[in-house]
C-alpha cells in the first residue's frame, strides 16, 4: 500500500512495517476447535445449553486429536492462497491447547497428551504460512471467570491468569505474527490491564500485529460475518464462518458456495483489507469434507488470479451489475461474476486505459473507450472461469471511476 510516511510518528512508522506482510497477505485460516468440537453442536454449546463445568469439563478425558492434524490444516490453507493461519488456542469454554502451567485444564494435561498449539505453529511454519493465536479472554471455566465482575479479589486472580497465559504463548512458540483477542466479557480495559497486556506482548513479540478485542483498537479492527472496510489507513480483516458455526457442527449444512466467497474475497480486496476465513475441524482434527471442497476450488481461482487479491489497494472504483473490481497500483481488475458473453460494457472510468488482458493466460482482450464508456469486444460466449474470470486493465493513473451524470473529458 502506497502511504506517505514523511508525517507519521515513530509509532505510527512501526505499525506499518508491523502490518506489511498482512496487508500483502489479504486471506488467511481461522480454525475453531476445541472440547465443542466432540459435541458437534457448535462452539457455544457449553453456554447455550446451561452445560455445567461439572459435566462439561471430562470432555477434556476424550478430546484425543490423531496425530499432527494441523499438517493437513496448514496444507490445505497454503492451496487454498492463504497466507496466514489463527488458530483458538483458548476458546470460550476454557479448555486450552497449550501446555499452561497456571492450568490443568489443558490438552498436554488430559487425554491429548500433547501440546497441540506446538503441532500447529510448526505445521503452520512448515507450509510458509503466517502464525496467529486467538486467545479468549472471556471464560466459563474458571471460577474467577464470572465473578471477577463484582469481587476485586476475582478480579486480581483472573487478570493474573490471563495474562499469565497470554505471557505463555507469546514466550513458548517462537515468533508469533498475530494476537487475536476474542469476548473481553466481563470486564473493561482498565479491569483487564490491556494496556499493559498488550505492552508485555509487544515487548516479548516486537514483530506482532494485534487485534482490536481487548477494548484497545491495536493494530487492526475485526468485523464479524460481513466484509466492512475500516476507515482509509486502519488495517482490517473480516471473519467468516464456512457454514453458521464457527466450531465443528454436525447437523449445519449452510455451506457457502466458492463462488460466494471468492466475492467475499474480492470485496476485501478491494476495501484494502482482509478475508479470515473459518474452518472447524472434527474432534480428531480432520476437516469436514464439504470445507476441504470449497477451500480446493478457491485455491484453483486463485491460483490463477491471486495477482488481484494480493497487496490490493483501497479501489476507488464502484460496482457494476456485471462485477467487480479490485485495484493494485495503475492496474484495474475487473472480476466478472455475472460474465455477459461477447462483450463487457463499463462506465465511468476517468483514466485511460492503457491495455487490457485476461488475468490468467495474459492474452489481449480488444476494446473501445470512448468518453466514458468503456467496451471490452471479442469476448467468449461462455465465461473462461465458473467463478469469475478476471481482465486486467492497466490504466494511466490510479483507476477512477465517475458515474455522475454527464461525460467525463478524457485528456
Ligand atoms: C464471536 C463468538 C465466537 C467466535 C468469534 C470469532 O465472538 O463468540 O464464538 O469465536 O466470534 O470472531
């Protein structure tokens, strides 16, 4: 992203050479799992059901994952065009997948018998792939977790519990890139110490990008189940559920199609921010096959359009029945959902446009611009790409596109 660094502060500096590779990345993996996972009933099923700890907690006795299933995870992510990984370290109901000392309420401790955030970040790693934690700060099963509310001796523990547990993470697993805070339910950031828990996390991870869940904006802001661009020069990422749940739900067939979310895709692309898209494996780890369908056919899109997606810029440009564009410098790529056949008209751009090409074979695509229409000619009856195939139009200029009423003058 082109940003004029000349009147920044040092801090403001820093949070851009922080934000980088994120902004670059534009898709990433969230992976929820946890004890709900063996339930198949959602991540809030602990809550929703008034499941007490008492008879939630042995989950923990059967929750024995096969071996290494985050190799898969990780693979798949990497064919899918993701760049980074998120995976719930800690998830509402408690249950934690590292090893934690302050807890024997985790997965080296129970019947996993074995550090499964350890197995991540090394698939994770392994693949080329970006390391994020999410970590809960709401919990339903520590005892401190509710009351810490009303009782300032609670309060104390429970603060100390979590930051000693946030301390762990950012301290156990080498270099972290993300922290991604979930529910700061119940408190607020003055009875957190966010500020200072996020000054210790900094201080152990200088590198890391943090999220905007512990009442302190941080780094990038985190819009939940649709594609919202932040104001110009904040950093976000959208999460998205792959059907309604963001844990392993049996009985939840809404699946999205691969066509709807590369649309999800390319709408963040072209608001400059991100798609964090959600897996929810099965309690011994593997992926529902319907997740593993979808994530392939994004994969085969964006292999051979992923110069659209990645290191987007912010598009000032509109929509059009047809679709959609996304923009990376001079370069307007247009994504046609609805593909027409044989021509494409688009109003409105001020620049001019200097050459035009299919995205995936490079070859010319003819066209007229006259005023402020423009007509791609010669096109195919039927569209190259069941999802949308993609024509790059290299403009003079950043792309702009005027629809008032009226003609713009080209000079
Ligand atoms: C919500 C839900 C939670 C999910 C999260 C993902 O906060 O409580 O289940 O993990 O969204 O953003």
């Amino acid at each position: 992203m082109a940003i004029r660094t000349t009147t920044l502060t040092p801090e403001q500096k820093d949070r851009i050479r922080r934000l980088n590779w994120f902004n670059e990345a534009r898709f990433g993996m969230f992976i929820h799992w946890g004890l709900y996972s063996i339930l198949g009933r959602h991540e809030w099923v602990m809550n929703r059901e008034r499941i007490p700890v008492e008879e939630y907690e042995p989950l923990a006795d059967q929750f024995k994952p096969k071996p290494f299933p985050a190799r898969a995870w990780a693979k798949l992510a990497r064919e899918a065009g993701m760049k980074y990984m998120v995976m719930t370290t800690k998830h509402h109901e408690g249950f934690c997948h590292f090893n934690s000392e302050l807890t024997d309420y985790c997965a080296p401790k129970r019947a996993a018998g074995r550090d499964l955030v350890a197995e991540y970040v090394e698939a994770a790693r392994a693949e080329g792939l970006r390391v994020g934690f999410y970590y809960s700060m709401m919990d339903w099963h520590h005892p401190d977790g509710a009351r810490c509310k009303k009782d300032e001796k609670a309060r104390r523990r429970f603060v100390d519990y979590i930051h000693g547990q946030v301390r762990e993470l950012c301290t156990n697993y080498g270099k972290v890139d993300i922290m991604w805070y979930d529910v700061s339910w119940p408190l607020d950031a003055a009875g957190w110490e966010s500020a200072k828990m996020n000054a210790m996390v900094r201080k152990l991870q200088p590198d890391i990008i943090i999220n905007d869940r512990s009442q302190i904006p941080e780094d990038f802001s985190t819009p939940e189940q649709h594609v919202t661009a932040s104001p110009e020069g904040r950093a976000w990422e959208s999460c998205m559920t792959m059907n309604d749940s963001w844990g392993y739900h049996a009985a939840d067939n809404n699946w999205k199609t691969p066509r709807q979310t590369v649309g999800y895709l390319v709408q963040a692309a072209a608001g400059g921010g991100n798609l964090l898209f959600n897996i929810g494996p099965k309690a011994d780890g593997s992926i529902p096959s319907e997740s593993v369908k979808v994530l392939r056919a994004v994969g085969a899109w964006m292999a051979k359009h992923g110069e659209a997606i990645y290191n987007s810029d912010r598009a000032h440009l509109e929509w059009l029945p047809v679709g959609q564009f996304s923009v990376k410098g001079h370069t307007a790529y247009f994504h046609a959902f609805n593909y027409p056949g044989s021509e494409i008209a688009i109003g409105g751009i001020v620049n001019k446009v200097v050459s035009a090409r299919w995205l995936d074979t490079g070859e010319p695509v003819q066209f007229d611009q006259k005023a402020n229409r423009l007509i791609l000619k010669g096109l195919p009856e039927k569209t190259p790409d069941l999802i949308a195939p993609v024509i790059a139009l290299e403009c003079k200029g950043t792309p702009r596109q005027v629809l008032g009423a009226g003609c713009v003058v080209l000079k």
